[in-house]
C-alpha cells in the first residue's frame, strides 16, 4: 500500500509536469511562442553561430561578438514581453503542454547522444549538422501540438541546413549549416517575439 501511494503520487507529479511543461512553458500564447521561447530559440541561435563561427574563422573572430548582440535585443524584446503576458496570458493545453514537455526532453537527450555517437563513429566534425537534425526533428511535435505552422518550416529548414552540411566538404559544411541554423532560429525568434498571444486549446 506504500508502494502504491509513493507510485500514485510520482504519477501526480509527473502529470503536473507534463501538463504545465514547467514553469517555462507558460506564458504569453506559450512558452514556445512568446519571450520566454524566444530567448531559447535566441540563444541556441547563439550557440550555432558561435560554434560555426569558431570552425570557419577561429576564436580571434569579431563575429563571435553578433550572438550577444543578437541574444541582448531578443532579450530586450521578451523583458517587455513578459510584462504583458500577465496581462495576456495564454498557456497550452493539457495535451498540447505534455507533447511540448516530451519534445524538449528528448531533445536534452538526443543532443548529447548524437555526439557520443558520433565521436565514437569517427564522424565527430559532423557534430554541428547532427544537432541541428536534433533541434529541427524537436520542432515537428511542437508544430503539431500547439499548434504552429511556421514551427514546420523550421524543422524543415534546419534538417535540410543539417543534410547540406553534412554532404558538403568539411569543415565548410559545418559552418554553413550553423549559420543557417543561426538564421533559421533567430528568425523563428523574432517570429515568436511579434506573434499575438492566443489560447491554445
């Protein structure tokens, strides 16, 4: 019987979870939608650039300077996002917050599997295309779930960005599909940054 009530009460946790898809999936039309998803689709534009930036050019490059200037504007916009999502608020729907929840999961997950599986294969200058498979692959429950349209052109642009990198000569490869991915999430940044809040039944 305490078995049962420790495993009952895990379930209300995990459903609690699921359904609000943490605290950063609520907000204005939705985490995903709103400053909240935009600062995290802003920043893992960052990351892409960085890293592209890094094999292309080198760490003596003054682009690597763009994603934080990038990064401040998008958080300049969400701060004042936020303080109307108060006044609009709009959080997904039970179901929608559970897939929401699941996708970014799986995306934490996959990231560091697709590198150890690909150091260990001797493939591991194909990192950048392979997160980028990842991130767009994360999008597509997302765009179905919410749901959001132009999430299924993201993923669509970041794996084809990711399958040109990968066929392309490297490193060449790889920094072209990192500033494509880049462009693509800071786009879809801006994007969720404009974009009215709505219910999402």
């Amino acid at each position: 019987m305490e078995f049962l009530g420790v495993r009952d009460a895990a379930h209300r946790r995990l459903g609690m979870f699921a359904s609000a898809g943490g605290p950063w999936l609520s907000g204005a039309a939705g985490v995903i939608m709103g400053p909240w998803g935009a600062l995290i689709m802003g920043f893992f534009g960052g990351i892409f650039f960085e890293a592209a930036s890094v094999i292309g050019l080198g760490w003596n490059s003054p682009f690597l300077l763009a994603p934080f200037l990038v990064i401040a504007a998008i958080a300049a916009m969400a701060r004042r996002g936020m303080s109307r999502a108060g006044r609009q608020r709009s959080d997904p729907s039970r179901r929608a917050g559970r897939i929401i929840a699941l996708a970014s999961i799986l995306e934490v997950a996959g990231i560091p599997l697709v590198a150890l599986t690909l150091a260990n294969t001797g493939h591991v200058n194909l990192l950048l295309p392979g997160v980028a498979v990842v991130v767009g692959l994360h999008f597509l429950p997302m765009a179905y779930a919410i749901p959001f349209r132009p999430f299924y052109v993201l993923a669509l642009f970041l794996l084809m960005a990711a399958v040109v990198g990968m066929l392309l000569p490297q490193p060449e490869g790889s920094v072209i599909a990192g500033f494509a991915a880049a462009c693509a999430l800071w786009a879809a940044s801006g994007l969720a940054l404009t974009r009215k809040p709505a219910h999402l039944d």
